[in-house]
C-alpha cells in the first residue's frame, strides 16, 4: 500500500502507525540557503513531541534547481497520533537570477491538490483519501533588520492564495531584542502594504472568541525563531539550546525566543483549523476551478 512513494515497502512498522494515527499533516518550509530550514525541522522533532517512529527520508527533484527532501514522524500530541510530514526545499532563491523561483513551489503544491481531487473523482474511492496536500508554509525571512526583498514580497503574494503562509524570521538570536521589535512590525506593514495574505487570515475567523485568540498572534507575527540540534544542561535540565560563548540560547525558551509560539501554533493550537482551512478554502477553490475548466 505504498500510496504516496513516501513509505518504502519495508516499513511495515511506519506504515501501521499512519493507519493508526488516522491523520497526516504536512508542513513545508520554504527559504533560501543557510537560514536554518533544515535546522529548524529538527528542533521540531526534536522539541516536546512525543515522537513515536520514523519513516525514510524521501527526495525529490522537483526542478533544475529546488529539491524537495521529506521527513515523517508519528507523533502524539494529547492521546491522538498523526504522522507529521515536513517538507524541506533546498534551493529555493538561490539563484542569481530568482525570477520565477516559486514556479516549482506552486506547481508541487497544485499537484497535491490533483492528486486529492483524482482520489475524490475516483467512483471506487478509497474510505480514506491519502493526504499530501501542504497544510502550512514556513516562510523563512532573513534577520537582516530592514524590510521585506522582493523575492519576499512575489513568493507570498503568489503563495498566499494556494496556501496558508505562516512567516518566520530566521536566526533571530542575530538581532537585539529592540531589532526585533522593529522588524517585526516593518514585516507586518510591509505584508499589508502589499496585500499578502498570511495565516490565519481575518476572514476565517469564526467567532469572537477566536478572533481575539487570532488577534493576538496576527499582532505577534511573524515568529522570530531559532534553531538547533544540540541539547545542553542548564540547571540540571536538558535543554535544546544554541550555546555561545556569551550564553545559551534556550530554543524553547519563549523569553528567548520565538520558537515555542511556532511550534505550538503548527501542532497544537491551530493544527486541525490549519487542515480545515486547506481543505475548505484553498482546496476548494482549486477544485471549482478544475471543474469549471473541464466543463468548458
Ligand atoms: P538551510 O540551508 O536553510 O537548511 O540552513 P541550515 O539548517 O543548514 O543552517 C545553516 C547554518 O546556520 C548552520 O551552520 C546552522 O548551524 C546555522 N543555524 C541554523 N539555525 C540557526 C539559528 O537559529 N541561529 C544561528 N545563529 N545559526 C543557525
Ligand atoms: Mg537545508
């Protein structure tokens, strides 16, 4: 049953555990070289998720220049499993000239949805379509301090409308804690200024009670992050921390940093809203638009 070449035939064991958990959840993260994407996927893992298997890497070329590398672990949040899938794309921006680097992105992204819309339309359909389609995108802002690049500004113009974006700036134990501040909030002006749509988007909100919620992270975003994949001893505990020579940066530390807030927005709080709204507005626009072209 080896329905999305993700899970090689051999694990057995990685492949109950997907019957198990019912669900999936796919996260992809997007940036140019050198970051911290890659980093950062494994302090997720890493992080305070019960991780209960792993399945293969899996890669993927998906373009001259953008690969895409794919790691899936079961995890169990709250008595529930999922196999959550983060989906890397090395090479993104890294060429001289970016015109049209998303191409490869949307095109992988599109795809996912015809692949779900062809299992829909298939009148044998199976009881459960298998999900692939990109519930998030980690947008990866350098920590330079000043706006937004327009390689930023074209990719989550385009982006917006097929996915949810959720921007993070990248290394942001390279700004003081006033940098931050103030890129934070040019980030946001920036974002508005050009009508890019970000998760979670006002529109979605469905009552008083989680516009407030919502409010609150539209006013914290985007989420200055840090990474690591070393753990360390402070006060006895071990930590997930970047040490320096100054001190170490405790990753999960919120007065730290901001990595605690992105993960628990990403498979906490907002994991099953982060489905839903994949499948009922991006989804669904894809689907209508589909149909209309084949009805023409
Ligand atoms: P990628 O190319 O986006 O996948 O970036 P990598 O995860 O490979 O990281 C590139 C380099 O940046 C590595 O040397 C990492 O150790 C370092 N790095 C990753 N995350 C952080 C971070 O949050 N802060 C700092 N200062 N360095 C980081
Ligand atoms: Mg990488």
């Amino acid at each position: 049953p080896n329905t999305q070449g993700i899970i090689k035939g051999s694990d057995l064991f990685g492949y109950v555990g997907i019957e198990a958990a019912g669900f999936e959840f796919n996260i992809m993260v997007v940036g140019q070289s050198g970051l911290g994407k890659s980093t950062l996927v494994n302090t997720l893992f890493k992080s305070k998720v019960s991780r209960k298997s792993c399945t293969p890497n899996y890669e993927e070329k998906i373009s001259k220049t953008v690969h895409l590398q794919s790691v899936s672990h079961i995890i169990e949040e709250k008595g529930v499993k999922m196999r959550l899938t983060v989906i890397d794309t090395p090479g993104f921006g890294d060429q001289i000239n970016n015109e049209n680097c998303w191409e490869p992105i949307v095109k992988y992204i599109n795809e996912q949805y015809e692949k779900y819309l062809k299992e829909e339309l298939h009148v044998n359909r199976k009881r459960r379509i298998p999900d692939t389609r990109v519930h998030c995108c980690v947008y990866f802002l350098p920590a330079t301090g000043h706006w937004l690049r327009p390689i930023d500004v074209e990719f989550m113009k385009r982006l917006g409308n097929i996915v949810s974006i959720v921007p993070v700036i990248a290394k942001a134990d390279t700004l003081t804690m006033e940098e931050r501040l103030e890129f934070k909030q040019r980030i946001r002006q920036g974002l508005q200024a050009n009508g890019i749509r970000v998760y979670p988007q006002k529109e979605y909100d469905e009552d008083a009670e989680e516009r407030i919620l919502n409010d609150r992270i539209r006013e914290s975003i985007p989420f200055a992050v840090v990474g690591t994949d070393k753990e360390h001893q402070v006060n006895g505990n071990k930590v997930l921390g970047r040490k320096t020579k100054w001190g170490i940066i405790e990753v999960e530390n919120v007065a730290h940093c901001e990595f605690a807030h992105l993960r628990d927005l990403l498979i906490r709080s907002h994991l099953q809203d982060l489905k839903d709204v994949t499948h009922n507005i991006h989804y669904e626009t894809y689907r209508v638009r589909r149909l209309n072209e084949s009805n023409a």
